[in-house]
C-alpha cells in the first residue's frame, strides 16, 4: 500500500466513525426530548452507509489532508424536528451540545486504547504492521474527535455551536440569528475559506479553534501516555 492511501485510510476510517457517532448522538437526545424523527426515518444505526455523504465525509476530508490543511467533514445531518421538543428552545441546545460531547467522550475512550496497545505491544521488538496500523488510527481517531467537537461549537450556522447560540439569545435575536441559517453553507465558505485568502492573518481555525484542540488533545495524549506506563504514544 503506497504511503498516500495508508495515510488517507489512517484518516478516513476513524473520520467516518467520529462523525457517525457525533450523528447518532444528535438523534438519540433528540429521542429522549419527545422528537422520534431520527428513529422513524431509521437513522439511529451505526451503519455508516446511512449517514456518510459521499462529498462531505470522503472527498472534502481527503482533499484537506492532502492540502495539510484541518480535516473536517460532515455527514448527511440526522433529521430533528424541533416542533416534537417538549422544549424546543432548551431541548435544541441539548441535541446541537449532545454531538460535541460525545466526540470529546469518544476521543477519552481512543485515548485509552490506545494507551493500552502501546503497553502491549511494549513487549515486542518490531511491532505488527497491524498494530502499528491500528495505533495510528486510534491517534488521529483521538485528534479528529477532539477537533470535530470543538470546531462544531462555533456560533456559525450550520454547526451546532449556532444552535446553542439560538437558544441563548433573547427570542427577537433569535428569530433573527435563526435566519442566517439559510445561508450556512456559503457563511462557512465565506469565514474558513474566503476571508483568509482576502485579508492577511484572518485565521478563524488557527486562532480560536486550534488553542483549545491542542490543549484538550495534549490531556488526552497524556492519559493514553500514562495508561502505556509512561511510553510515548505518538
């Protein structure tokens, strides 16, 4: 397998997993508030192939990793309807809030195991190309989480941080913020990719989402550190 394709599955395979996961969760509290949308229209499986987007979730992800740029991507949204919320206004920070929060759980567990392959595999002089295979999965699984979480948190719609934002604002700000999202996809073009390349130093990523991703990351690199007993993890 040439370097390229091992890197990218390296990438893609724990990508598609975050973002299932980070999916699922939205619909599953969903469910829990009264909304059964994402249940009756069967999209609360774990299967990939009900919620991969072939553009956002392999194509866009993989594009970036080759430009070294930040990957990020999306899957197709799980549907919510915030009508069926016994309090929508309450109910929908809780369903935007439950994504990002199970990514940054699900980086804590990676963390883990990765922790506990490297103590296992301490033992061996030359280990599996499998193992080796797995370790670097589980690393950018911790990485890409982490980032997934808190890059959603921006208050810029379509990501859930906007919708956290909507239920904060006094409900006149909100009626009006709720508008913007219309125009969600061309918002973030317009911030992550157009801004930056117009005005010098104009870096939304670099400034306000990597701080926080490299420290939480540092935390979790230091867990799965310590479950190695001490061993370098990356």
């Amino acid at each position: 397998m040439s370097d390229t394709l091992y890197q990218a599955a390296a990438l893609i395979l724990p990508l598609v997993f975050a973002i299932v996961f980070h999916e699922v969760a939205h619909g599953y509290v969903a469910g829990q508030l009264g909304d059964p949308t994402a249940s009756e229209q069967r999209r609360l499986s774990l299967n990939p192939l009900r919620h991969v987007d072939p553009i956002g979730t392999i194509v866009v992800p993989g594009l970036l990793a080759l430009a070294k740029a930040p990957v990020f991507g999306w899957a197709k949204p799980v549907p919510v309807d915030p009508r069926r919320l016994r309090s929508p206004r309450r109910d929908m920070m809780l369903v935007a809030a439950a994504g990002p929060a199970t990514n940054l759980v699900m980086g804590l567990i990676g963390a883990v195991l990765l922790g506990v392959l490297v103590r296992l595999s301490a033992g061996s002089l030359t280990p599996s190309p499998l193992a080796e295979f797995a370790a670097l999965n589980l690393f950018n699984f911790i990485l890409i989480n982490i980032f997934l979480a808190l890059f959603n948190l921006l208050p810029i719609p379509p990501f859930d941080g906007s919708h956290i934002a909507e239920g904060l604002l006094p409900a006149p700000l909100a009626a009006a913020y709720a508008k913007m999202r219309r125009f969600g996809f061309m918002l973030v073009l317009v911030v992550l990719i157009v801004l930056p390349s117009l005005i010098p130093g104009f870096d939304l990523v670099g400034k306000v989402v990597r701080p926080p991703v490299e420290w939480v990351s540092g935390q979790y690199l230091g867990l799965a550190e310590a479950v190695a007993g001490g061993r370098s993890v990356e």
